[in-house]
C-alpha cells in the first residue's frame, strides 16, 4: 500500500474521516510519484528532492513545513481542525500527477489542474463533502502561486486568493527553497 510512504505524515491528520480519505487518494497516485525527482531538470529544488525519489521528499517537506506552521499558535490559530487536516491531504496530493496521467518525461506545466480534476474524477470513491472536495481541489490548483504561466503552454493556472490557498502554496514553495538542507533515512525526515 502506498499509504505506507505517508505513515508519519498521516498521524498530523486529526479527525479519522480524512486520514481515512487521505488513505484513499495516496493510493491512487500513479507509481511513478514515488519514484520521480520532484524538478526534471534540477533547476527548482533543493538537493534532498532531486534523484529517485525526490518527488515523495519534497512532499514530505512541504506537509512537515505546514505542520510546523499550524502547530504554531500564532498561525495555526487562523485555522480550525478541519482546515488545517485538508490542507495537509491537499499538500500531500498536490503534485501528485506532476508528471501527467501517464507519465512523461517532463513536468507537466497544468498538472495542479489535472490534479484538481483527478481529485474530483474520484470523489465517488471518497466520503468527503463537496464542499470539502471543493476545498481540497481550489488548494491544489493555486499551489503554483505566482508562477502560474508558461511561455510553451496557453494555460494560465488561477494564483492563491484566499488564506488556505495562500498557506498551501507557502509551504509549497518553502520545501522548494534551495537554501534548505533537510536529510532524510529511508525517506522519511531525520529529526
């Protein structure tokens, strides 16, 4: 099982009907998501997320960064149990089709909106809300931020509006920071 990978990050999850959700979408990311460096060509992470597997470890930063931040009073009180668990399902999901469908070789620039619309594709399999759904789909395709055009694609991906979207691209783009040097054992953070 997939899940597997996200032991620890699935123990941030509080209430048991997301972590059971959380569960669910993990294991339908494509194998390749556990497999893949998280930049294709080593421009726009650091070390630790470059190399097989380096996808799965910038995730893991991403959700640790975000766990950090909720677990601080002065930020994590903008936000309610709730919020903060599918904002940590959605960082866990957020590039999970990075490299498509199917994969390919490259990023694929709309991958926050594929993810969106896979989130979507297969709420039937889950037992969230829409409204919840809706939550988890709007975080993942803002994630980009700023960076939400290409000059190789007409797609121009919608930028975070509002604090959950805002929060989620952050912890996003800090994990992405070349400046960090986390070290990991069997893929999981070293303390």
């Amino acid at each position: 099982m997939q899940e597997d990978k996200f032991k620890k990050e699935l123990t941030y999850i509080k209430n048991d009907k997301y972590k059971e959700n959380a569960k669910i979408l993990i294991n339908l990311l494509p194998d390749y998501f556990f497999k893949v460096a998280a930049s294709s060509t080593g421009k726009y992470h650091p070390s630790f997320a470059l190399g097989e597997g380096g996808l799965l470890r910038h995730t893991k930063v991403a959700v640790r960064i975000a766990y950090e931040l909720l677990s601080d009073s002065s930020i994590g009180s903008a936000f309610t149990d709730d919020e903060k668990d599918l904002m940590i399902i959605s960082i866990i999901m957020h590039d999970g089709l990075k490299h498509g469908l199917k994969e390919e070789k490259y990023t694929k620039f709309e991958h926050p909106l594929l993810m969106a619309d896979f989130i979507k594709e297969n709420s039937a399999a889950l037992t969230l809300t829409k409204n919840e759904t809706d939550f988890i789909k709007d975080v993942i395709a803002t994630h980009m931020g700023p960076w939400n055009t290409n000059p190789y694609s007409d797609i121009t991906l919608p930028t975070p509006k509002n604090k959950y979207q805002k929060f989620v691209h952050m912890c996003d783009y800090l994990a992405s920071r070349k400046f960090l040097d986390i070290t990991f054992k069997n893929d999981d953070i070293e303390s």
